[in-house]
C-alpha cells in the first residue's frame, strides 16, 4: 500500500546512536533499547531453546531501588535508578558480579504522581558520562566512572516544563554532542550541550506539546537528520539543527498515555498507544519546501500500551490489546497473533523475541511471520506485587530483568 512512493523519496531510517564507556562492548546495552535505540540486538550465538526452568540465573542484586527504570549495560557496568530511603539515586553495579560499584542521589524522591513506587527512565551511556532524568524532571550527568555529579538541570525549573501525571518516563538521548530531552510546553523540546547542560536550541510545537512517557529517536528522513518524538498530541518530527517542526502524525495519540517508542524505517513511521487507540503507519513526505506525513494504514487493534515494538526483517513485532501480534509492517497485514504471551515488553535478539509478561512470565518466541512458536518460559524468582514493566535487557550473552528492587541476570548464551 503506497509503496511506490518509495521511489521518489530519499530512503530514512533510525540513525545508529553508539554510547561509549571505557572499554565499551559492541555488544553493551548503553541505552533505551539497545545501541540503535531500536529494541533490536546484534549478538548471535543464543540459545533458542530455554531449558523447563529458563535460563541459568548468573546473580541475583537486591536493594536497587524501587521502580520501572530498566537498565543499560555498558563498560562492564550495568546502570540503573531507583527510588531509596527517600532519595531518588542512580547506581552502578559490577556486570559479572552484580555488586554495586557506586551509587549517587540526583534527587529527592517526587511525590503527587501516579505508581509512585519510583524512577522510569533509562539512564544514558556516553563517552564517559552518565545521563539520567529523574521522575520530577531532573537531568543529571553524571561520570559514569565514578558516579561524580557533572552537571544538573531540572525540566520543570529551568526550561517551564510540565511533568505528566505519571512523572517524566523519557530516556534522555544523545546524538554527538546534544542531548535531547522533552520538558512539554512551551519548550517542548531542547537541545542541550552534553558536556555542559548549556541550551543549544528550543522547539516550540504547537497543540498537544505535553510530555508524555516515550523518548526520542534519530532518524534521516528526507536528507534531514531529525528527531522524531511522540508527545501528549502525537508524533512529531523537529529538524535536529535547529530544532524546526517539520511534520506531526496524531492518529495513535490518546488523551491519557502515550508510551511506546516510534518505530522509524525508510521514510515511514509506526506509532501505536492504548486506551481504545490502536497504532498506525505514516508516510513522511518530505520536499524542498515541505514535510508531511501521510497515513498509510491504521490497526485499532495494536493497541500497546508501553511494552515497546521491534520491527525484523519486514514485520513488526509487539503486544497489542493484550496479544502478541505480527504485522507486516508496509501493508498492516496481521500474520499472526496470540494471547498465550499476554501483555508485556519486548526485546528482539538472534531470531529470537524476548517477552517480559508484566504479571511475571517471561517467554522466549521465535521471530518469523510464520507463526506464533514459543521456545521457553519462566517466571523470575522474588516476584514483587508490581506490575513487571521494564523491558528485558540483551547485553554480552545476558538478559536481565528488573522487577522494582531487584535485578536479575541469566546467562542466555549457547555452550
């Protein structure tokens, strides 16, 4: 459907956005979903069939701190947040080991928002440094070395920013020197000198500017480097030079939650949320005076809800009104779906999709359009009463899981 515009287009895609510490592994998770903030792995070499009990678990930290925050992996150090003992801190912990290297309070602990058991971002790593946001708005660098503070702002204090009712969600991106963050607003997106905090540019996007709980991704749309961000009103494009609007798409907004980061290919954007919504694909036009985006389908039913969505050799992988479903990405055509994984996060790696049911389970899939084949599952010891909302996490032939205090790491590489 629409494939022919193809033709007259540039192609885009998500840009890989690499974050390095000491000597980083090509196989690190330094961020939001993964190297290429995409929920897809490179690693090779796992296994693709988990044994009647899951996987071997390698440790076990406990104490990490209340929340949904999931983790990053980088430099032979695993980052994360979470709420203790009144503070809101970030922390490091020994990869192999799973002992706490450094910890370090950016906050006090909010109050006055929904699930308040603690932070949800995912902390950013990069040349040495540590990015972390805070539920209340706090954007910290930090040295990811030592856990030494840098520099410190607030979204709400020093750019007008208003927090979401849930607190703010959003993984702080970094692409070359700038970070990226979403205070909503008037200010609804800024760009910031990495190493200094200092402001490199605003964008002002009319109508429906709120932050929500996604985060930004980079793409090449168009000959344009862009980030493409879905906010209270819907997804929205900003030129990343200067910050310019150059397009919105508001079909897969709701007017409570909108979560899930946008998936970017080849000039086309999927974004999807729940709440009655549904997820669509839109075509972004982009001419020398002009860029719009044009929808090419719409899926009432691939309403997911925060649990992410990763796209695989043409298809489109993701939960959708609590089912597992396949969806052609070009067309919307739905391969298959299936209630048996329930509603949960995903991660892609090695043929193989990663799936963190938020009641506990965790099921291993098999990634083809075929149809729906499940290769194991288990369920994490030390079950808390929250829901299981970070998304699994593939670093250096581990997965981890995180469940409000503690972090668990399997060994999911083949002997």
């Amino acid at each position: 459907m629409h494939r022919w515009l193809l033709g007259s287009l540039c192609l885009s895609t998500v840009v890989p956005v690499l974050a390095l510490v000491g000597s980083s592994s090509a196989a690190d998770w330094p961020q939001w979903q993964g190297p290429d903030r995409t929920g897809v792995s490179k690693e090779t070499g796992l296994l693709k069939v988990w044994p009647k009990d899951g996987p071997p678990l390698v440790w076990t930290a406990r104490g990490v701190g209340g929340g949904y925050c999931t983790p990053s992996v980088a430099g032979g150090k695993v980052f994360g947040m979470g709420f203790r003992d009144g503070d809101e801190v970030a922390w490091a912990l020994d990869e192999k080991t799973g002992k706490e290297v450094w910890s370090t309070k950016i906050a006090a602990s909010a109050k006055g928002f929904g699930y308040p058991e603690g932070s949800r971002g995912t902390p950013t790593v990069d040349g040495g440094r540590l990015y972390t946001l805070g539920v209340d708005g706090d954007l910290v660098c930090l040295e990811a070395e030592g856990g030494k503070e840098v520099w410190h702002k607030n979204l709400k204090k020093d750019f007008g920013g208003g927090r979401p009712g849930w607190g703010y969600c959003e993984s702080p991106l970094i692409d070359g020197d700038k970070l990226i963050c979403t205070p909503g607003g008037k200010n609804t997106i800024v760009a910031l000198d990495k190493k200094t905090g200092d402001v490199v540019w605003k964008a002002s996007v009319p109508q429906g500017n709120g932050a929500h709980y996604s985060s930004a991704v980079v793409a090449e749309i168009g000959s344009q480097r862009q980030y493409v961000q879905f906010l209270s009103g819907g997804v929205v494009g900003v030129a990343a030079a200067d910050g310019k609007v150059l397009w919105r798409y508001d079909a897969p907004a709701n007017g409570t939650a909108n979560c899930s980061t946008p998936v970017v290919r080849d000039g086309f954007v999927f974004a999807a949320s729940a709440y009655g919504k549904g997820g669509g694909l839109a075509h972004v036009l982009t001419t020398s005076e002009k860029s719009e985006a044009k929808e090419v389908y719409f899926d009432k039913d691939m309403q997911n809800h925060h649990g992410g969505m990763v796209l695989v050799d043409g298809y489109l992988y993701g939960e959708g009104s609590g089912r597992l479903r396949c969806l052609n990405f070009s067309t919307g055509e739905v391969a298959w779906e299936s209630p048996k994984p329930g509603k949960g996060s995903v991660t892609y790696a090695d043929g193989s999709l990663f799936y963190q049911n938020e009641g506990g389970p965790v099921v291993l899939v098999e990634a083809t359009p075929k149809q729906y084949v499940e290769k194991g599952r288990f369920v994490p010891p030390d079950r808390s009463k929250k829901n299981a909302w970070p998304h699994p996490v593939i670093a250096n032939g581990k997965l981890y899981l995180r469940d409000q205090d503690v972090l668990h790491c399997y060994d999911v590489k083949q002997k």
